[in-house]
C-alpha cells in the first residue's frame, strides 16, 4: 500500500449526500417508467461515502451519478466522527 493511500485512509471523513434524479421525477409525474432508473429515484436517497474533503465527495457522486443524467445533488453534510472516553462505562 503506498503512503498516498495510507495518509487518505488516516485523514478520510464521511459524508452523507441527499440526491435525486429529476428525471425520474418527470416520468413518475406522468405516472411513466423512467427506462434507465427505478422509481425510487424520484425521492431523496441518502448516500454515505468516505473522502478528504468536499471537493472530493463531489468528484465521486458524480464519477457515479452525472449531471447530465439528470442527478441533482441537495446537501452534502459531514458525519461528525463517533469518538467516546474508553474508561466511561455504558
């Protein structure tokens, strides 16, 4: 493993993306199948990924879901990190 993945794995947060296609949403409007996507794709998906930054979240959703397909992107939100005092008891 080279350090450039390494460093990536050690400093990567997680994020949730909300995205729809609106495309779908017109064929489910008009009450049509849209011929690529599911109908869910009408509604909010909610989409964790990890990556370094922003910038790079936005790469990859659309590495995977094009504007041009009709993928519009509503908020991307940071998941703060789960951390807790290991001497606390539950």
């Amino acid at each position: 493993m080279s350090t450039d993945v390494i460093a990536e794995h050690r400093n990567t947060n997680i994020y949730e993306v909300v995205m729809y296609n609106t495309e779908v949403r017109k064929y489910v409007e008009f009450d049509e199948k849209h011929p690529r996507y599911d109908d869910g794709w009408a509604d909010s998906r909610y989409i964790e990924l990890p990556a370094l930054n922003i910038r790079s979240v936005i790469k990859k959703i659309r590495a995977r879901y094009p504007r041009k397909r009709g993928f519009k992107i509503t908020a991307i939100t940071q998941i703060p990190e789960f951390t807790y005092d290991k001497r606390e008891k539950f």
